[in-house]
C-alpha cells in the first residue's frame, strides 16, 4: 500500500493508506475464475471496476477490497444476487 502525501498540518503518523490498484490478471487470479470471465462481468456491470480511457477497448483495474466486498455481500444484496442469476441464466451457468 502506497502512502499518501501528509497534509498541511498532519503528522505522518496519521496519514492515510491507499490500496493500490490492480490490473485484470491478478484480479482473476484472486477471484479465481479466467481473466477474460473477469472482463466480461465487470462490462456488464456485474463486479466492481474502473475503467481507464474512452471507446471500445478500455483497460480496467480492480481493488481487490471491492471484489472481496462484492463476493461477501452477494449472497445477501438483492440486487447482487438479480444480477448473478441474471448472468447464470445467459451463460446457462457454464461461469458463474
């Protein structure tokens, strides 16, 4: 985690900590599914991610502390769990 430059004012015992961003590769991986599954739900709006640049190809990058919110809340969150159904029901659950 990267540091964030102190304030006017604050000590360096109280600055704040970034989560650093990842790219689609190591998100995959800590979700445990193929990276390209990964595009497709975060394009869909399904899982969390922001996207880098404008048009078609964009790149993304993940906070792996939003991916392990999102799998935690999905079994609870309504519409988490419309949008997994959702997503079975296109695939035919052959990813989900």
């Amino acid at each position: 985690m990267m540091p964030v430059p102190a304030a006017a004012g604050e000590t360096s015992g109280s600055r704040a900590v970034l989560e650093p961003f990842v790219d689609a590769a190591v998100a995959a991986e800590f979700m445990s599914m193929p990276r390209r599954r990964l595009l497709d739900l975060v394009r869909r709006g399904i899982i969390p991610g922001y996207p880098l640049g404008q048009g078609r190809r964009r790149t993304w990058r993940f906070r792996l502390s939003d991916l392990s919110n999102y799998v935690l809340s999905a079994g609870t969150h309504p519409q988490a769990r419309d949008k997994i159904r959702l997503a079975v029901s296109r695939d035919g659950g052959r990813h989900v």
